[in-house]
C-alpha cells in the first residue's frame, strides 16, 4: 500500500498556481479544495491541475460552510450535495470529501440523507467519502457508529481531531468506536486535535506528543483496515487551518506557526511513519 498525499486550500491566500508550486516542492499528490464557482475559473484549475499531473479532491460542504445551515432541510442538503457534484465533475475529482447532514437531526434522519447522497453519487459515477466534522452528522464517535451500523457501505473521512474536541479527550480512548468507524474509512486529514481544541499549536512540539501519538494510532488502524480491503493507495490531507484553529497572540493576532510550515511538516512525518509501519507490517 502507498501513502499519497493532498494540499488542502484552506487557509491558503495566495493564488492556485502557488499552491500547486508548493504542493509540487513537497512531493504531493495533488490537491483538495472546493469546485470553483464561476464556470471559468472550473476550467482554469482543471488546466492547471492536468497540466502539473496532480489530481483533485472535492470538497464539498452541504447547505451551508463548514457548519450547516441550522434551518436547511434534508432536501435541501441533498439538492446542495447533487448540483456541487455535478460542477465539479468536469474536472474529475478522483473522489469528493462531503461535510453532510446536521449534528442537530436525528439518527434515522441522517441515515436517510447519507443513504440518499451515496446514491445520488454512485449515479453520477463518483465515490463520496463523508466526515467525521464538529456541526455535521457525523460530529461524535457514537453518532457515527449507530449511523454507520444501518450503512455498512459507506465511505467515511476520518477527521478524528473534530472528535477529540467534541468528547474532550484524545480520540484513541474511544477505541471501539475508531476501529469501527477505520473498517469504512476511505480517506484522513491529518490534524492533531487535543482534549481542549481541534488543533494543536504545533505537532512536533514535545507537550503535544501524547496527542500526536494517540491520532497515530488512530490513523494506523485506518491503514491496517483499508490494508485488508485490498487498498493499494491511502489517502492523507494535511489539513491545520486558519478561522479560529491556528492559534494567535492576544492584542497582535501573530499566528505561532506557520500554516503551510506546519501542514508540511505533518505530511513529512506521516510519510516516514507510514513508511515505518508498512514495513513492520508486511505480509510475508
């Protein structure tokens, strides 16, 4: 199995050809942001995206931002999901990464919105991996079992920095529920939450190394998961942000780190424990 990995665009000020140079710099894969919403602009980062050989995930948020619209209908998640789906499929995402649904339904509505959304998908011919993202139906470990229990076949993005925020404590004490949730997972952004925040200062700094290391092995029992399903490549998006999870300086909003610097650094630390783990668990 190989390890690949996307830039994301949040966070990222600058134009598309800078972020494509950088992601190129660090050896990615390609890149995962939203489909364009002018018709032009949908042709020009598809051209660009070809032109450098670097695939594109979409993403996708329905009836709303990163938080749903508190008064959208499950209707209107689903129109949202189809009409940005067949934007962007022009440009050919090899998969779309969807914050679906509301934290706020309940379970069987959720169910019947991600169901409805898995088909709408499979007609268009395009894979649709759901994650696990604070105000969104997936926002809990135990919201993501029950729903996941009646929808066996559904692909899932494992976020697991949003978890450990909304449970305040590090996702890997809610075992059963990331094994279970890793048996369906498709894709990971690799942000390191904490019992306070869904994103650390820093991840190589030494009094965040507990938290570090339990998304570790929460990321390895993805890949031990998709391993056995036959999966050749993972997929891995780097994605500390800016709105709230980069931390600032009181008075003079100086960020502590670096966006991009940190998002890199994560990727190159992956890289070489995905290394390191694929090795230790080759089947002889």
């Amino acid at each position: 199995m190989q390890l690949a990995h996307f830039k994301t665009l949040w966070g990222h000020e600058g134009p598309p050809e800078e972020a494509i140079t950088l992601a190129l710099e660090a050896g990615f894969q390609g890149i995962e942001a939203p489909c364009p919403a002018d018709a032009a602009e949908r042709d020009r980062f598809g051209r660009l995206l070809s032109d450098n050989n670097l695939q594109w995930i979409q993403e996708v948020c329905t009836a709303g931002s990163y938080v749903p619209r508190r008064d959208a209908t499950l209707q209107e998640h689903l129109a949202d999901f189809e009409q940005q789906l067949v934007a962007g499929k022009a440009i050919g995402a090899r998969f779309l990464n969807v914050m679906g649904g509301c934290d706020a339904w309940p379970i069987q509505d959720s169910v019947a919105f991600f169901a409805e959304a898995n088909n709408i998908a499979l007609k268009h011919g395009v894979l649709a991996s759901f994650e696990t993202h604070r105000g969104r139906s997936f926002f809990s470990p135990w919201n993501t079992v029950a729903i996941l229990e009646q929808l066996p076949d559904l692909a899932v993005t494992c976020d697991f920095s949003h978890w450990a925020v909304v449970c305040e404590r590090l996702p890997d004490i809610e075992w059963d529920a990331v094994t279970r949730v890793a048996s369906q997972a498709h894709h990971i952004h690799s942000r390191v939450g904490y019992d306070q925040g869904p994103q650390v200062p820093h991840p190589g700094a030494p009094e965040y190394q507990d938290a570090l290391q339990a998304h570790q092995r929460c990321w390895e029992a993805v890949w031990e998961s998709q391993r056995a399903r036959g999966m050749d490549v993972t997929t891995m998006t780097p994605e500390f942000g800016t709105d709230g999870y980069l931390h600032l300086l009181p008075y003079t909003q100086a960020p502590v780190a670096d966006l991009w610097s940190v998002n890199r650094w994560i990727a190159e630390c992956e890289m070489a424990h995905f290394e390191n783990w694929n090795a230790a668990n080759k089947q002889g």
